[in-house]
C-alpha cells in the first residue's frame, strides 16, 4: 500500500527536489517541513524568483511547494530565448530530427513515469491509479505518436491549365501554449509535441494550480538535449503571466484549453493580433439515452463519462437526457453505480475518486448544486463532503452527486 507525503509547518524550512518528494510521497518516509520550490525554464536554465505562490495539495490543503509568480518581465525573456533558439541549430533540423528528439523526450518520461503519477496525483488530487494508468502514459504516447505521424505528412497539390497549386506546412515561429489543471501533463504534452514537430519553439504556462509535473516535462527536454531556447516555462497567474503571453507580439500562435470566460478574453486579445488561434474550452456535454440502448452498458457508461477524474474533464457527460420510458429505471440504476465509487485518500488502490482540484473549486461544484435545488432539481444522492479521517479532513473532497 502506497504512504502519502503531507508537508506541515513553514513551507519555506527545507526545499527538497521533485524526485525526493515523489519518493517520499509514495514511500511515506516522514519527512516534515519540506517542499519543492519549482522554477521557471528559460533558455535552457532554471530561474527562481523572490515573489512566488504557494502551491497546496488538494487531498489535505497543506503546502507543498512553490512556484515563481511570473509577470511580463519573465515572458519577455522566454520570448528573447525562443526567438534567439529559432535563428539557431534548431530552426535548421530535419523532419527526421526532429521526430527522433520526440522520441528521446517520451524516453525521459518514460524513465520519470513512477515519479511523475505521484506528482500529479498529490498535485491535481486525482487517484494514483489515475496517474498512474492514463495521464503520464498518454503524455508519452503524445510524443511517440507526432514523432511517428509527422514522417508521413505530405504536401498536396492540384494542376491547372497554366499553374501548379500546393500547399506545404511550415513551422508558425514562436507559440504561446497555456494548459489547465485537470490533466496537466496530458494536455501539456498534447500541445507541445506537435509545436516541437513542426519545428516551433515554445513559451508555456500550465495552471498555477498543478505546475509540478510540467516543471519535470522542462528537465525531461533538456535531458532530452532538446537546445536551449527551444521549450520555454513560465509560471504565473493568468491574469498577469498568461495575458503577457496572449498579448505579445513576437508569439505567432496561441494554444489555449480552459474556461470559457478566460478563453474569451484570450480570443479578444488575440484575434486584432491575427495570431493563429487554438481553444479549448469547457462544456455542458449531454449523455444522450434512448430506451433501445443496451441498458446495462449505458448505465455503465453513463457514470464513467460523468465521474472520471472525479469528473473534471471538458469532455464529461455532465447533462444526462434519458428517454422517458426508462427514465426512472436508468436514474435507480445509474444511483447505484455511483454509490459504488469510494472517495478518499488518493494514494489508495481502493479509492476511485480523489479530491477536487481546490478547495475553490468544490465551493464553485457546491454552487452549482444548490442552484440546481433552487430551480427545482433533487439530489438523489452525494452532494455532501464526505467525512474522512486525518490529514483527509481539509482536503476538497465532494461526493459524487446524482440530480433530477
């Protein structure tokens, strides 16, 4: 059985690095007082600033850490970094080259992996079974699968009477990407790989919410021998280092996944720029039953496209619209599966739902709620914070909640 790692007392008393606190996280050694104060990436070096915010685990509320609260200052000198990294040995690689750099990267996860699932899953506050099964092996496959896809990538072209139309893909420049908190790595490496294919270079920012495991993606890279320059960090609030980003004019495109208020004002900065314009935002998605349905499956799937990752994925099944001939059947059917789902210490092997990502977030989840009743809706179960023992008793937990 997996011990977890909960830091207590001044969050500043003993820096520890990232490799020591996993180990520590999953072999429960103890130790106290301790953190990992994570670091901006800019040209190939770690830069650590005095103003930083703290960075708090979601299964206890504890501090475990830190990370720079960066500004415009610190993307500026990542755009400087990226732009001098393209005049350089990298903006003359090959498809071929840069494809193996890919696949040498995905090796330095691959070699981090067990670490990597602790840190995100005290980080996020998802299972470790999460972490462990899905977030840090898709992160490698992101890199294996646009190392192999971009060999086979072909221009096209078509004859006319008197001229010949092609279309070829060439690298954008400088890319800005900016990466939410539920599954950090994932969607990181999802954005970075195809920008390292094309031949980019890049300036990121993943959530301040879940920074540790992009701040491990900065040293896989460079054990990688990707050059400096190439793939730039920035950590920071939105609204400050994440604005710096969307509005400089030396980034030529922006990948952005997040919420819809915050992706509006990213498209309302960036389009009177013309910058290329990727956004992935949140949604209200509906499972859609129809009373033919193979029902056992449906209920099956139908709480798994709710509840994963304690349901904090864009693409959840949050609206369930069942037709009414099997209404009731489904809603008892589908109660008891969630029931079924034990809420906890994430580091267990019994637990199938950690913690919310915050406890902000649990407060917004609970909101949600309580509107849902005030229009008239009835929950027929969760919608309460469970009670769990030590250090479990501050952590963001809510019970899956079923409403009609």
């Amino acid at each position: 059985k997996l011990q977890f790692l909960y830091f207590i007392g001044d969050p500043t008393a003993h820096n520890m690095t990232w490799e020591k606190l996993a180990e520590e996280w999953r072999e429960g050694s103890g130790a106290t007082e301790s953190h990992f104060k994570a670091f901006n990436f800019i040209n190939g070096e770690k830069v650590h600033k005095d103003k930083t915010i703290e960075n708090l685990a979601p299964a206890t509320g504890r501090c475990i850490g830190s990370i720079p609260d960066s500004d415009a200052a610190d993307v500026e000198a990542a755009v400087k970094a990226a732009e001098a990294a393209l005049k350089g040995p990298w903006g003359k690689t090959t498809v071929e080259q840069r494809s193996a750099m890919l696949n040498k990267i995905a090796d330095e996860l691959e070699k981090r992996m067990k670490h990597l699932a602790a840190l995100e899953s005290v980080d996020q506050g998802k299972t470790i079974g999460m972490a462990t099964n899905v977030d840090i092996p898709r992160a490698v496959s992101n890199f294996r699968f646009f190392s192999g896809a971009m060999l086979h990538t072909s221009d096209g072209f078509h004859r006319m009477a008197e001229a010949l139309n092609y279309t070829t893909y060439t690298r954008i420049g400088i890319v800005g990407l900016i990466t939410p908190w539920n599954l950090p790595l994932y969607l990181l490496t999802w954005k970075v790989a195809p920008a390292l294919a094309m031949g980019n270079t890049i300036v990121a920012k993943p959530s301040e919410l879940t920074p540790f495991t992009a701040t491990v993606l900065a040293e896989a890279c460079q054990a990688a021998g990707l050059p400096d320059g190439v793939f730039n960090l920035v950590h920071g609030y939105g609204h400050t280092c994440g604005a710096a980003i969307v509005s400089h004019p030396k980034i030529k495109a922006i990948s952005f996944t997040g919420g819809t208020v915050t992706g509006e004002k990213v498209a309302a900065t960036a389009a009177p720029m013309f910058k290329k314009l990727s956004l992935e935002l949140g949604g209200k998605n509906p499972t859609i039953v129809f009373a033919d349905a193979q029902f056992e499956e449906a209920v099956a799937g139908a709480a798994a496209a709710g509840f994963t990752n304690q349901g904090e994925i864009c693409l959840c099944g949050s609206r369930i619209l069942v037709e009414r001939s099997i209404h009731d059947k489904f809603v008892e059917a589908l109660v008891e599966k969630v029931k079924a789902h034990v809420v906890g210490d994430p580091r267990s092997t019994t637990s199938t739902m950690g913690a919310l990502v915050s406890k902000a977030h649990r407060e917004k989840v609970e909101g949600y709620i309580k509107m849902a009743q005030d229009l008239g809706g009835s929950v027929v179960c969760g919608g309460v914070r469970p009670q769990l023992p030590a250090p479990f008793t501050d952590g963001a937990f809510l019970e899956p909640t079923v409403i009609t």
